[in-house]
C-alpha cells in the first residue's frame, strides 16, 4: 500500500518577465514516499528549484496540485502556506543561512522559537535531539559562532536547526554546493543517516551526479518536466 508524503499532480509554473511567460514548470507529476530519500537532478533552468521553492510554500504555483501530508499547498494563501513551512518542513540551503551574532545552540533555539516552541515536549525529545547532535558532530560544538566554525561543522549546525522540531520532510538545496569533498562526504552521510535511523524524508536538489548517488531515487528534471 502506498504511504505517500507528497502528491504532486499536473504542477505549473509560469513567471511574467516583461512581455514574456516563463514555463518554469511545464505539468510535473512527482510522487514521494514517506521515508524516502530523493535527489532531484538538472541543469540550471530545468525547473528543479521551482519546485523546491513550491514544496517549500515559499512561492505559489500556478496551476495542479501538490499535497504534503495530505495539505493542499495550492489552496493556500501566503499564511496557510507559512503555517505549512513552521510545521512540516525543515530547509537546509547552500550557503547556511545560520545568524552570525548567535551561537550554534542560539541558532538551533530560534528555529524552535520560530515555530512558537521554546522548550522540547518530553523527555524523549530532549534525548532524541541529543542523540541528533551526536550523530551531527555538533555536540561539542554548540557554543561556538559561525565565524569559528568549518564549513562542514556549519552545515552540519543547519542541519540540526532544520530538524529540531521534527519536519515531515526535509528539504534540502544543493547542500553541498560551497563544501570541499571531504565535507560533501560527511555531510551526505550524514543525511543518509537521518533518513535511515530516524525515517526522515528527504528531497534534496543538486546538480552533482556523485551527491545525487546517496539517494534512493533520482528525479530528473529538463525544460520543466521530469524526464
């Protein structure tokens, strides 16, 4: 039986630039399940990051479906949408996007802070963010501003501000793209392991075909359709 996570029907994406529609999005169907790892794949253009910014409820589509968790994104207005990114959906960017006057453990905190939760439910939640952190390599970490940290250590320190309030499905933009290849590594590892000890979901846009690799399943997108 089918567990989907995301359901995306007949997805549309047109831009307006002056006199001129953009078909970023050209009628994709795409269907994820949960706990599945997928990397989606293309050149600049082929419509990739339009759809991350789609599943994101960061920009709103133009016309077909796309249920997350059995929410329709594209019967949403800008605020159901953000209510969706708070609740559902963890990011993780190229560049970090951590604030640097805040310390790892500050950085991680807002995000909780941001979804209106200041404090972990349970005992358990407070043990399994332990044992994320471990599993990150951030634990001894947690004290130190962006500026005294790797890049790897840094992207690892978002990847725990992306989880921390246990998004159904994370999603990640080229998330190796400013790392040398001993920190892509540990860093798409890393995801694998998430995915595989705890059953996260993955989405994960990337031009590198090596990254790619560490997924279940590759998507690949041209011209605004999955080919």
């Amino acid at each position: 039986m089918s567990d989907a996570l995301i359901e995306i029907r007949g997805l549309k994406k047109t831009y307006r630039m002056g006199d001129i529609d953009v078909h970023a999005l050209r009628g994709v169907d795409l269907t994820v399940e949960r706990g599945e790892f997928i990397a989606v794949c293309g050149p600049s253009g082929s419509g990739k990051s339009t759809l991350f910014y789609i599943l994101g409820g960061l920009t709103q589509a133009t016309g077909g479906q796309v249920l997350i968790d059995g929410r329709d994104l594209t019967r949403m207005n800008d605020s159901q949408r953000t209510a969706i990114r708070r609740e559902l959906v963890g990011f993780v960017f190229q560049r970090y996007n951590l604030l640097p006057t805040l310390s790892a453990a500050d950085n991680i905190a807002m995000a909780r802070y941001i979804a209106g939760s200041s404090k972990f439910r349970s005992k358990q939640d407070t043990e399994w963010f332990r044992q994320t952190l471990e599993l990150l390599g951030v634990a001894h970490r947690l004290h130190h501003k962006p500026r005294s940290l790797s890049g790897g250590e840094q992207q690892r320190v978002a990847i725990a501000r992306a989880i921390v309030n246990h998004p159904v499905l994370l999603l990640a933009d080229e998330p190796t793209g400013n790392l040398d290849t001993e920190n892509s590594e540990t860093v798409l590892k890393l995801l694998v392991d998430l995915n595989e000890r705890l059953g996260q979901t993955i989405l994960m846009i990337t031009h590198n075909p090596e990254a790619a690799a560490y997924a279940h399943r590759i998507v690949n997108m041209r011209d605004g359709r999955i080919v």
